[in-house]
C-alpha cells in the first residue's frame, strides 16, 4: 500500500519522467509505473510526508521547506475529491476522483503556485488518457 498525500494523485497522473533531480526520478518512475501496472493497489490518504517525499531534495526530516504551498494544496484536493487522511482507495478508483479537479475547471486554483504547474498544465491532455 502506498501512502500518499492528497495533491499527490495529481502530481503522479500528469509525471512525464522530469523531476527534481536524478534520485527524486528514479523513484517516481518506478511508483508511477508501479501504479500503472497495477491499478488494483491500495492507496491511503496520507497527511505530510509520504511515498513521494522519501526521494525529495525539498524535504527536510519529517516535513516540506514550503508546508504552506503544499498543505494548502492537499487541503485543496481533499475538499474537492470529498476524501479524507487516512482514506484507503486503490489506485483506479482514487485517480478517478482526482481527475473531477480537472472536469471542475479546479486545476489552476489547486496547483497554479506550484513550480511544476506549467508543465503539468502543457501536459494536462495526458491526463485522461488511461
């Protein structure tokens, strides 16, 4: 089961194979592909630091260097998908409910401040195709 964190199932469905750095990639690629391949698994709706995280240069210990952008985010998506931490989805069912952020025209509003927003958003055809 992985646990992750809110604005996080949107991040995985819009990843193109660009992160951070060379670490922080590698392990994105084998979650996302992980996921792909197996869409039966389990998620839990994780508050702070989660699978993601373990691999990321902007955390530091136990949190984010920008807790405020990124929980407002998660908060975002938690509201909008109607799901809450500790929530357990498999991976199919909790893509579904992301994707509704995108079908509200909520996806500037969740993610415009992030540094990946552009991308994402030249990426965003992409996103309904699975």
């Amino acid at each position: 089961m992985y646990h992750l964190r809110p604005h996080h199932l949107l991040c995985i469905q819009h990843y193109v194979g660009r992160g951070y750095d060379e670490a922080f990639t590698q392990h994105m690629n084998q979650v996302t592909e992980s996921l792909k391949q197996h869409p039966e698994q389990q998620i839990q709706i994780h508050e702070g630091c989660d699978e993601l995280c373990t691999a990321c240069p902007n955390r530091e210990g136990d949190s984010c260097n920008s807790p405020d952008k990124v929980n407002n985010m998660d908060e975002a998506v938690r509201t909008l998908c109607k799901i809450q931490t500790g929530d357990v989805f498999t991976w199919e069912v909790v893509k579904d409910l992301a994707k509704k952020i995108l079908l509200n025209g909520s996806f500037e509003k969740v993610c415009g401040n992030c540094n990946w927003y552009e991308l994402c958003k030249s990426v965003r055809h992409g996103f309904f195709a699975d």
